[in-house]
C-alpha cells in the first residue's frame, strides 16, 4: 500500500463478521477476513478471531502466523489485486519480507 494510507483494523466478533459478509458479499456466513477499500488511500479489514482460532490448523499455520497472513492477503485485496496467481506471488514475496512463513 502507499505511504500515505490509512489503514484500520477491526477485531470483531463471528455476528458482526457474518452480518458483514452477508450484507456485503451476499453470503450469510462467518468469515475470517474482510477488506473494504474505501479509496487509493483509505481502506479498513474486519479480522475475527474467533473463526481464525478454528480454521488456522487448516492452513498448517499458528494462530498469530494465520492472523498476518490473512492481514497480507487483505492488504493485496486493498491494493486492487484479485485472487489468482498474480496476487498469490506477490503475497508471497510480501510474506518473505515480513518474516511470515
């Protein structure tokens, strides 16, 4: 992201996470993350701990290395990148640099 953004992260419980996700993505689920970019330099991501506690063992990663890899992967939603192979090279050059395997 650029210099100048302003970037704000939410904890927030699994009924606010999936009142968001239904409002917003039409699916009336809880999810982990949310990204919502409100300019080229403003944007805000909704983080639910309560789901990354359940799904970090999916990935094979930690509670805390779920956690900033799905602030990287928000990030790159922010940024204007979409899921697909483009997006996952540069998180993952992302990861190397911020130390997050």
């Amino acid at each position: 992201l650029r210099p100048d953004y302003e970037l704000t992260i939410n904890l927030v419980s699994q009924t606010t996470i999936t009142e968001l996700n239904s409002v917003w993505r039409k699916k009336p689920s809880p999810t982990d993350v949310l990204s919502f970019p409100y300019s080229q330099t403003e944007g805000e991501i909704f983080l639910c701990p309560a789901i990354t506690k359940q799904r970090h063992d999916q990935y094979g990663r930690t509670h805390k290395n779920f956690i900033l890899f799905l602030i990287v992967h928000a990030m790159h939603h922010l940024a204007g990148y979409d899921h697909g192979p483009e997006m996952e090279q540069l998180e993952a050059k992302a990861r190397t640099l911020f130390n997050i395997d």
